[in-house]
C-alpha cells in the first residue's frame, strides 16, 4: 500500500537539515521502494498553512548530506500565534490540517526546536500522524541528550574563541564574545570550554559583575596579559534575575540593550581599566556545512524516523538518550526546555578548571 509521507524544517536553519531529511527519505525509497512518496512542505509551517508543497522525485535527496540549510526552506510561525486568527482570517490550525489532507498524506516530519515541537503536539492532538526531529543549536530540547546542530555550532563558536585569543593576547585585552543561546547556555559552556574562555556566563546562572571583574583582577595578578568572556545572549546578572521578563526587556530597551554583552564589556573596562573589546559572530553559528558528527546524527535520526513510520507509530519526537536512539511522546517534551543543570558535569569541569562562572 502506497504510503505519502511530508517532510517540513521549521524555525531557525542550522546544519544537518538536509542530512536529517535524506537519511529519511534514503531509508524510506530502502524499505518502500515505489511504494512511498514523499511531499515536500515548502518553508516551515508557513508553507503547511498556505498549501505550499509539491511530490520529490528521488534524485532531489542526493549531494545533499554536506549541504547547509534546508532544501525545503523554513520560516518562523511563533506556536503562540498558531490558534489566533489575525487580518487576513485565516484559521491557521485547519489550514494546516487541510493541507495535510489535499496532498493526501499518511503521516508529516516535522524537523524543529522547541517551537516546532509544540506546534507539532497541537497537530497531534487534532489528529494527525506526526513525528518531531531535534533541530536546534541549542541543545535545549527536553528528553533529548543531543540536538543535530549543536556540535557544528559548538565548533564554530570554539573556532571564534581560539581565533580571538592571537587578538587578545596581541593587544592585551579582555575579549568579551557572545555565544548564541536565548533561554540555555549548553553552546556557551560547551565551546567555552573548548576554546579555553577565562570566564562563562550562562542563563541559568545569573553573574555577579564584581565576581566577573574579581576573576580578570585574579589573572592579571598572576601576570596574565588578557582575558576571555564568554557570554551567552540570553544571560544576566543577579539584579536582572529578580525582575519579570517583560521588566527586564523593557530595562534594556531604556538603555538600548538587546543583550547583556556590551554592558559587560563596559563594566569590565571602567572597573579594571583593562581595554575591552565585544565579538559578536552571530548567525555564522548556525550556517554552513554539518560536522561529521552532525551527519552522523542526523543520518541516524532520519532512518529512526523512516523505522517509525514503517511501525505506524506516531505521536513522538525522535532523541537520542545514553547513545541510544530512541523516542518520546509529544505531548511529553512539547512546551518543555533543557536547562544546563546545576548539577552539569561540565560545570563541575569549569569550576575544577578555575574557570569563572560570574
């Protein structure tokens, strides 16, 4: 029996997309052969509530494990806005089931973070055969111990570290460089560690300024030329951490911040004296080719993915936990956010290794 299966990336691009929907689409042509047809949805839900999609022919998913992006693209369509009917009166949740529904699908991937996830649910619940796969830098997806993505990332951002060491060093300044990560700093952490930052500022652990200044006094003293601070754009300080969200962006509005990092930077030189620079490398983050890491990931997910259509289960989101693939119900992890822990293990190896975590 012929089976129809679409394929959506949604949300921000990062590496492995393309290495995640070929693994899938290459196991289900192994399993099905002529049997399975695969509908593309063309950027994101966007796509999937405007009827935008179209079948791909088999040659459409080879050359493309390296490729970066998505060959479907992808767009923002924030999961809050998914059940308010705005101008134009569209009803975006039947939309998006009429659609499912006209190019006569068996079951959708959805391949996103955790705004992704959550709209994935909602689909779920109104009835649709659906499955999640972890996309997001961030590495912050609930029930998961690593997203496709975050490994590229991490090395981009070490990459950016060691290469504003020679500055640093040369110039004898403190460095302060913001890592990408909103709401959990796993890619701050990781790559601070990696490219040996002197001090690592995370959102779940609001920093001191004076303990930031502390650290770089500490390093000077013991004849240290300069200093790198990893900051992630989602971190604050503690007077920060006792005030709203909506409080706290409407501060930095009145001081024309979007992050904390250029405060930091000015903080660290009017209290140290010390020349202070910001490096902010942004979306590079999240572009260009996977990691072979990655496309092993990825791949790996894919074909997880094609195993679970084969077994009709639907209703979950792919993961890989303790190095095994495996798989979690929607409704369990959608709304949910992986937080770095106290207890991290490699919070654990900053601290043992003298790094300052403000």
């Amino acid at each position: 029996m012929m089976k129809r299966v679409g394929i959506l990336t949604s949300g921000g691009d990062c590496p492995g997309l393309n290495a995640t929907i070929r693994g899938a689409a290459k196991a289900l042509y192994q399993r099905f052969g002529s049997e399975v047809e695969i509908v593309g949805i063309q950027n994101g839900y966007d796509g999937l509530i405007k009827g935008e999609w179209r079948e791909m022919q088999q040659h459409e998913f080879s050359g493309i494990l390296t490729v970066g992006g998505t060959i479907l693209g992808t767009k923002r369509t924030p999961f809050k806005m998914m059940k308010v009917v705005e101008g134009d009166n569209v009803d975006k949740v039947a939309a998006m089931k009429k659609t499912y529904r006209d190019a006569r699908l068996d079951c959708l991937l959805c391949l996103g973070g955790n705004g992704t996830h959550k709209t994935a649910n909602l689909l779920c619940e109104e009835g649709l055969n659906i499955i999640g796969l972890p996309k997001t830098i961030d590495n912050d997806i609930y029930g998961t111990d690593v997203t496709f993505g975050f490994h590229t990332a991490v090395d981009i951002a070490t990459e950016v570290i060691d290469r504003i060491h020679t500055t640093a060093s040369s110039h004898r300044r403190c460095m302060v460089i913001e890592i990408m990560g909103n709401k959990a700093g796993w890619l701050t952490l990781y790559s601070g560690i990696a490219g040996g930052a002197d001090i690592i500022l995370i959102p779940e652990l609001p920093y001191n300024i004076e303990n930031v200044v502390d650290a770089i006094r500490r390093r000077s003293e013991q004849g240290k030329t300069f200093s790198i601070i990893a900051v992630a754009e989602g971190a604050y300080d503690v007077a920060e951490a006792a005030m709203k969200k909506k409080e706290r962006a409407a501060r930095r509005a009145e001081r024309g911040e979007r992050t904390a990092t250029s405060r930091i930077a000015r903080q660290v030189e009017q209290m140290t004296g010390f020349e202070t620079r910001v490096c902010v490398p942004g979306h590079m983050q999240r572009g260009g080719s996977p990691s072979a890491y990655d496309r092993v990931l990825a791949t790996e997910f894919g074909t997880y993915a094609a195993k679970l259509i084969e077994a009709d289960h639907y209703g979950v989101a792919v993961a890989m936990r303790n190095n095994i693939v495996t798989s979690n119900p929607l409704k369990d992890i959608a709304g949910k956010t992986k937080l770095v822990p106290e207890t991290c293990d490699m919070l654990t190896v900053a601290r043992r290794m003298g790094i300052s975590l403000g």
